[in-house]
C-alpha cells in the first residue's frame, strides 16, 4: 500500500493585506505533503492584482499545485486572466479537466452553489429557480466527464477513487482564517480511500 500526502486549501481569498504572509505555511505543505490542492475562492474580489499576489506567495511551494477557481475569483469576470495568471505561474488550474499526480487522479470544476449529486436543488418552480439548478447540473457534468477521462485513460482505477477538487475537507487546522487540510490517501490495486 502507497502512502500520498495531499494538502487541501480552500478559501484563501487572497488580497493585498496578506502579502508575504503565506511564504511559512507553503514551505511547510512543501514539506508534508506531495500535492497542494487550492479549492477556490483564491482571489478576494476577482483581481489579477489578487491573482499576481498569489502567484507570488505560491513561490515558495516546491510541489505540484493543482487549483480551481471559486465564485470570488469570477467577480469582476476575469476568471480567465486569473486562470492565465496561474498557468504561466505554472499552476495547473482544472475546469472540467482532469490530471493524475503522484498516481493519483485529481478532477476539477469551480462548482455552483445548487450543489452536487443527492445535495443538488431540484430544477422545480421559477424560471430563475431552474436557470440556477442548470448551471449546477452543468458544473457536476463537467465534473463528471473529467472523471470518466481519468477512468477511460487510466484503466483500472474505479470513478469513485479519484478525488474531486471541488469537494475537499474542513476538518483540518486553521491558518490565517483559511481552511487548510492536510490528508492521505491510500492506493492500493487502483482503490483509494482518505484518512
């Protein structure tokens, strides 16, 4: 059984009163775990300034970063020169693209507040209602097919077995008011479990 340490980090919303605040707490990811996750919400108002900021703090990590982008991040609808800003900073960001890391296949989506899967609102009632729950249903078909691609191009691991950008856990330590996770997953015969 292989051991992979990933760390999950969710809600950064990163703005210029945190400038140079992140340099410890990423070499110390760079230390313990093999893959950073970034859940979204990396940026405070949808700013490349924001964007360039943390392109820079995310120097100091020595690992592969995988992100995707968060509602803050789509703000002022410069999601793709935040995304570019990333990427040239060699950030893979994920929207509806799928990546294996470690052995480990990793699907993202920036997701939609009308959920996912048994947690999804129904499509019932107003107009406004069901435009809402559509964009959801596309966000989880996104998510879907990218798990599909990790499934068809990487044969013997099951769908359930990779783990999704967009769903990450909140039950890790707290640093600078952010949700920071760091945790295993085991992969043993194509199967993965967390810890």
């Amino acid at each position: 059984m292989t051991k992979t340490t990933i760390a999950a980090l969710g809600d950064i919303h990163m703005n210029v009163n945190q400038q140079g605040k992140w340099k410890i707490a990423f070499e110390e990811i760079s230390e313990k775990a093999k893959v950073l996750l970034l859940c979204g919400d990396l940026t405070d108002t949808g700013d490349e300034e924001e964007a360039e900021l943390l392109a820079s703090e995310l120097q100091y990590v020595k690992i592969p970063v995988l992100a995707v982008l968060g509602n803050h991040d789509y703000e002022k609808g410069r999601h793709k020169q935040i995304r570019q800003i990333l990427i040239d900073n060699k950030i893979t960001v994920l929207d509806g693209e799928a990546i294996v890391v470690e052995n480990i296949g990793f699907a993202g989506v920036k997701g939609f507040g009308g959920g996912f899967d048994r947690y999804m609102l129904s499509m019932f009632g107003e107009d406004a209602m069901k435009s809402f729950v559509q964009e959801a249903v596309n966000e989880s078909l996104l998510l879907d097919r990218a798990l599909a691609r990790l499934e068809q191009e990487h044969g013997g691991y099951k769908k359930s077995s990779f783990a999704s950008l967009c769903t990450y856990r909140r039950d890790g330590f707290r640093r600078t008011g952010t949700n920071l996770s760091i945790f295993r997953l085991y992969t043993s015969n194509g199967a993965t479990t967390t810890s």
